[in-house]
C-alpha cells in the first residue's frame, strides 16, 4: 500500500487531493449514483477486486471495499484512488474507491468508519462476500446503515441451511442473490410450461446447488405444492428437467459476475417472489 | 415502453414478479429507398444493434426497395459494409448472418405495377420461408414527391393477413394545405394507429429525459411556469453545411428542414402540461395543445439569414450560393430564429426563443430555462460578477446531460459571487450506452407503441405555424447572404433579443 492512511480525515483529504487534473488544474466531473459497500474476507480478496475493476466504469459512485484483518493489531490502513474515464469528448467521469483494511478491533465495528464516508442521501449497497455471520457483530452493524444487501449464495456452503437465516433480515433490509440473477434465464422458460407445469412433481435441475435449491423453492412457492428436487452438480446452470422431461434452453448467454453485481445495484424494489422462494428452497 | 411484467399472471403464477421484454410479432420490414443514405447510415446501424441486443422477433425479414439494380446479395454485401462502417456496436459475423438470410432486394420503379407485383411476391415468399405471418412495417425513405404515390399503391394492395404499419419521413408535405392532403391520402388507406410519422429528435434520450425531468421530479413542476421562468431558449445549432443536398434543401430552407418538425416539438415537450399517463393519446393530447396555443407576435420577431463564405474549425468553407446544385441568387434560408408565445395560463407573456440554422459556430442543441432574477440580493457586487439568473440547461447533443447554474461564493473575506455549473452527464452516469434515435423508433414501430411519433393533428399545427411564417416572408427581398459560416448567425437574430433587454445564451 502506497499512502496508508489511517484516519477518515485522511481519506476525505486524499480523495480531495485526487479529484484535480494534475496537468489541467481542472476538477474532474464528479457523478456519484450510490456509496458501494464490498466486505472482503481474506479469500474472496482476488475474485472482488476483480468484480470491483468491472463495475467502476459502469456505475459511477463511492465503492467502499472493506478487508477484515481480525488477527492484526488494532487501527486502520486505508487507500483512496479516484479513477476517471473518458466519457464525450475531453470529458472524463470519476469514480472514487476507498480499500480500508479492518485491522483488529476495527473489524468488529465497521459501521462507524463507513457511516462518515457514505455519500449522503443516495442508496447504499452492502456486497457480502461469503456466508454473512448471521447475528453476529459487524454484520448486524452494516446491516443497520444499507439500503440493499447483495449476496450471492453459490459461495455458500451447506445449503440450504443458511436460506433460514437469510430469511430473517428480509424485513430489515432488501437482499439481493447473484444466484437468484442466475435464474433469470431460466424462470421464463419454465413459466412458458403453464399450465402443464401446474402438476409438476418433480424437478432435476443441473446447476450449482444454490441456483437449485432457488428454482424448486421458487416453483413450489408460487405454485403452492410439494416439489422433489434432484441435483446435478454443475458450476452453471445448464439443465432443468420438470418430470423427466427437459424445459427449453434460454435464448443468448449467461452474464459474467461483473454484469450480475451491475443489474442488482440498478434494482430499488424488495423482491418478494425472491424472498418467498428463499423460505420455500 | 419495451418491458413489461407480464399481465396474465393471475393466470399464470410463475409469471409473478418476471420481467420479459416485449417482444414483436413476426414481421417483414420494407424499406423503399433502399439505396439512399438513411438507410445506409441510419436504418441499417439501427436493425443490426436491434438484432444484436435480441430485440428483433426470431421470424424476422428486411426487403429492400429501389430503383437502381441490384441482386440479393449485393444488397447484403453493402448493408454489411454500412453497418460496419455506420454501426455503434462491434460488428458480429454470426448476428449479421441472421439478419442478412431474411434480406430481400426488389428493384422497381413503384409506379410500376409489374415491380408491386415482384414486392408482393417477395413477401409472400418470406411469410413461407421466414413466417412473417402478413404482417408488414412499410418505411418510406423516400423523396417527399413520392410519398403519395407509393401510400397510395400500397394502401390498394395491402395485406389482408396480419398487421400493416406506414412509417412516413419528414418533411411530412410542404405547407398545410400538403400537409392535409397527405394525410388525408394516408388516412384513406389506413388508421391513424397505423401511421407512424416519424421525428428522430424524439428517439433521443436526452428528449425522453426531459420528460423525466419535467414529470418525474418535484422541485421543477411548480416552478415551470410564467411566475418563475423569464424566457426559454431552444437553439438547434449545426455546424454542417446542406452536404450535397441541393435539390432537396433549395426547397426546404431551414423552416421545413428544422423548425417544422425538430424546434417545435422540443417547443411543445418543453412548455406542454402534465399527461395522465405515457399512452401515445395521452403525451400527443398534451403536446397538440402547445402547439395549438403557439403564436408569433409579428414579422420583427422573426429572422431568417443564410450563410456566406466563413471558417468552420480553422477550415474555409463555401458560402451556401457557393455549394453545388444551389441556385446562385438563392433566398433559401439556413437560419431561422423566432420569439413564440403560447397563449394559456401556464406560459402566457413568457417569450420562447427559438433558433436553428447551419454553418453555425459549433454543434449544439440545447433547451434553456431561464428563472427570474433574485428580486433583491443583499451583496454588493463589487468585484462579483453581475449576479445572473438562474438557467437549467437540457443538452439534448452533444453532452447529453442537464446543468444548473447558479451563484456561489468565492471562498474568502467578503462576499464575491460566481456563477457556478452544477452538472449532470447522461453518458457518465448511465454508463450502458446511449441507444441511436432509430433504434428507438424502429423498435417502437415494431411494438405498435406511436407515444414517440407524430399525429396528423400535431404535424397541422406545425405547419400552420410555419405557413403564417412563411407568408411574411413573401413580402420582402432579404438581403442575404447575412452571416459568414462559423459564427452566432445573423446580426438581427442579436437584436430581436436586445429589442426585450435579453441576449442569446453565451456558448
């Protein structure tokens, strides 16, 4: 890390100092729809960062990236870049990022560094990488100050034993499922079954086990029976079969990750088919 | 509006909560003009980003229409290298040979029953081949003079399986009384909900923005009126000359070209009341009354200019008697600006500026909103600048995007004022690319959606307008050419502005 800055007054001043043109002199333009908030444990550093450098361009905003270092001494090492683009001629948009690792005690409290580094007024949305410890300290902290919680719980492990805890901060805060966005393709198809469908007794789904779990939970909540679910281990979804027979394969192809992320920070509105899904998965 | 929950979910419970895109029925779309530019640079980019966003219907087929000769594939061949060329998306072999196996090209001289004869057969074939079901999209690219003839060949052989659409180019006739006939010919053959008059302005965000910011905010509506705005500016400025359109702008002038069709309707956009809805009646309802009220106080208050010898970016260029196929003593006008009234309670005795013209000094059209002054400002204005209203910019091109200006304190001891830009950029915040103009309109046509084209009534009132113009103009000789290429236009555009102690905004 370059500069580590250590304070929130230091990131407010760094990320002042960076949003001049250094040859022009000129302020850059400054367009900002959301503040971002990415929770980074250590192994999901290199999949985010990745996430984060596709999504800077498309939404222009404050992104928060936050690294919990539990084990290290108290305090806080952060940096801030402002990233600009080109945007009409001689125009450039920036984006601002802050990467602030949490370094002992500090990660057990998020949510008073974020609270004076959120743009004011505009949504925040909180990208929770990994299973969220449902009930415990920071979690419960950020959950208090987003507007929207993104998850994606293909990176969870025994399901679909966590969809219970999920379902409980549904009334809190809007939850948002990258492996519910990967549905997407796939639950107009199956809708385009009606009414044959309406019997269905059980369904094969080819998939990651979320995306599975996800669509038998969403059939059987909105058709309001027992559905049997077989899984078929894939890292996407490449099959769905209703009885046996196999459903339509989706027109055009998948998203990446960078594309899922982007279309949840357009979203505004509380899912409810999603939640409903959740509690029947 | 192109997505859409599905409606029958009551019905259907898995289609609670999912949004599919509105698809369009199977179609064949006809474009008569084949071979002029618009469909090289415009229409084609416009199908290929269609077909590439998947928002074409699978059983989809483009006949080209023509005179010159050419066989299929040559056809093909030169849509490829014009979507290419042309084309806002990185060109894709694979979408590109599925839009080119439905592409047709009929050479005929429409007149000519033996080519309708060629046409029809053409498109029956595809209803085989491609199931486009009957349902056609006729797009006239095509001269003005030969609209009418080709309305009324098609109106005497359309389809009597499936749906027929009529998409009409401007200028939309030449005065009322044109104006009238065409859509009397036009209204013979078809419904009014199968006539499709299109105006590319209003294909473009910026201009659907302005509705958004008009309608969907607050803070602006209850001060969008005659208590707080002073005036309203609209400037459609190019800085293009007539580009080998002789024989075509000799007749128009800038009144048909631009002020007919684009100026006004961002006219009636801008000063039209809230509609109860986004249906195509209810924003058309809303826009006629505008355009019903809109009246020029009088001859002084519009000025007409062409262009001379001058230099667009360092580069000289001809002055407008100079470009070839321009008669030498020419009194076509590439200017026009005019004061508007429109006569109701919102905006009554709030002058709108208006001014279109080419070879100005930069590309630009914008709407401005300038707000009364402070009545009373407390500060001395010593080393301040001149304390200046308040004006909301709606950059429709370049720029896409929306400004605030107002007056901010300089840091330091005392109070010294400048004026201030606090910006909005289409383009920077939205980062998922801005859709051309015809996509839009192709796609909306294709929907059956006609919120964004023009009704017969609107394109009347227009015209109206301009014949009460044009009228005045036949009484004098101007003295033309009275503005050199690259600057503001002509002096007297400045002083119809003095005259009320305003000035064209500063650029």
């Amino acid at each position: 890390m370059a500069t580590a800055l250590a304070s929130v007054a230091e990131i407010d001043r760094e990320l002042a100092a960076k949003r001049w043109d250094a040859e022009s002199g000129e302020p850059y333009q400054r367009t900002s729809v959301m503040t971002h908030l990415a929770w980074v444990p250590e192994a999901w550093v290199e999949a985010a960062e990745d996430v984060l450098a596709g999504l800077a361009e498309r939404h222009p905003s404050r992104t928060i990236a936050l690294f919990p270092r539990p084990d290290e001494d108290d305090g806080i090492e952060a940096r801030a870049d402002v990233d600009c683009f080109e945007s009409g001629v001689g125009r450039q948009i920036c984006t601002e990022t802050i990467r602030i690792e949490l370094c002992g005690n500090r990660a057990s409290v998020p949510a008073s560094i974020v609270q004076p580094l959120l743009l004011p007024d505009l949504p925040v949305f909180l990208r929770w990488r990994g299973v969220p410890p449902f009930g415990e300290g920071p979690f419960e902290e950020l959950l208090d100050v987003v507007d929207r919680l993104i998850v994606d719980s293909t990176e969870w492990p025994g399901l679909p034993g966590p969809y219970g805890d999920l379902a409980d901060v549904f009334d809190r805060v809007m939850v948002s499922d990258i492996a519910w966005a990967r549905t997407s393709r796939w639950r107009p198809q199956l809708a385009s079954l009606w009414p044959g469908i309406a019997e269905v007794k059980r369904i094969k789904v080819t998939g990651t086990e979320a995306q599975a779990y996800l669509l038998a939970g969403w059939l059987r909540s909105r058709l309001d029976r027992e559905i049997e679910l077989e899984h078929e281990p894939s890292d996407r979804l490449v099959s769905v079969e209703v009885d046996g027979e196999p459903a339509p394969f989706p027109p055009g192809d998948p998203p990446d990750p960078a594309d899922l992320l982007s279309d949840e920070l357009d979203r505004f509105a509380r899912d409810r088919i999603y939640e409903q899904a959740v509690r029947s998965a | 509006m192109t997505e859409t929950a599905q409606p029958a979910a009551h019905e259907n419970p898995l289609l609670e909560g999912l949004t599919i895109r509105r698809m369009a029925d199977p179609c064949a779309f006809v474009i008569f003009g084949a071979s002029g530019d618009l469909t090289r640079r415009k229409l084609f980019p416009a199908l290929y980003s269609l077909a590439l966003r998947r928002m074409l219907p699978e059983q989809f087929a483009i006949v080209g229409v023509a005179r010159s000769e050419e066989s299929d594939d040559e056809f093909r061949e030169r849509m490829k290298h014009a979507v290419q060329e042309f084309g806002r998306d990185e060109f894709n072999q694979e979408v590109w040979d599925w839009l080119a196996e439905g592409m047709r090209f009929v050479a005929t001289d429409f007149a000519d029953d033996g080519g309708q004869d060629r046409l029809v057969a053409t498109l029956n074939e595809l209803d085989q081949t491609r199931g486009t079901a009957g349902n056609r999209v006729y797009y006239l690219a095509v001269p003005p003079d030969a609209v009418p003839v080709l309305v009324h060949a098609l109106g005497k052989r359309r389809s009597t399986d499936g749906w027929t659409r009529v998409v009409v180019e401007k200028p939309f006739g030449r005065d009322l009384t044109s104006a009238q006939k065409l859509n009397a010919e036009l209204l013979r053959h078809f419904e009014e909900d199968e006539i499709f008059r299109i105006d590319h302005y209003l294909g473009k965000e910026t201009v659907q923005n302005l509705l958004a910011l008009r309608f969907a905010n607050g803070i602006f509506e209850p001060i969008w009126n005659r208590q707080f705005v002073d005036h309203i500016q609209i400037t459609v400025a190019e800085t293009l000359g007539i580009e080998g359109r002789a024989a075509f702008y000799e007749q128009a002038g800038a009144i048909r070209d631009v002020f007919q069709n684009h100026l006004l309707q961002l006219v009636a956009l801008t000063a039209m009341e809230p509609p109860i809805d986004f249906t195509a009646e209810s924003v058309r309802n809303e826009k006629v009354k505008v355009l019903r009220a809109l009246h020029t106080p009088g001859p002084k208050h519009v000025v007409r200019g062409q262009y001379g010898r001058g230099y667009i970016e360092g580069e000289e260029v001809p002055g407008y008697r100079e470009e070839p196929g321009v008669d030498p003593n020419s009194l076509t006008e590439t200017y026009v600006a005019a004061k508007l009234y429109v006569d109701n309670w919102r905006w009554a005795d709030t002058p709108i500026y208006i001014r279109a013209g080419k070879r100005l000094a930069r590309r630009e059209t914008t709407i401005a909103i300038e707000f009364q002054r402070a009545p009373h400002p407390p500060f001395e204005q010593a080393d301040s600048e001149d304390l200046k209203p308040n004006v909301l910019v709606v950059h429709i091109q370049p720029d896409e995007g929306v400004s605030l200006e107002f007056a901010a304190k300089v840091p330091g001891q005392g109070i010294m004022l400048r004026t201030v830009h606090m910006d909005f950029l289409y383009g920077g915040t939205f980062r998922t690319g801005i859709p051309e103009a015809y996509e839009r309109l192709i796609l909306d046509c294709l929907l059956g959606d006609a919120t964004l084209f023009t009704r017969a009534d609107e394109v009347e009132e227009q015209w109206s307008l301009v014949d009460s113009i044009v009228a005045l103009w036949k009484r004098d000789r101007p003295a033309f050419p009275n503005y050199a290429a690259g600057t503001w236009g002509p002096g007297a555009a400045n002083e119809l502005m003095r005259r009320d102690g305003r000035e064209w905004r500063r650029h």
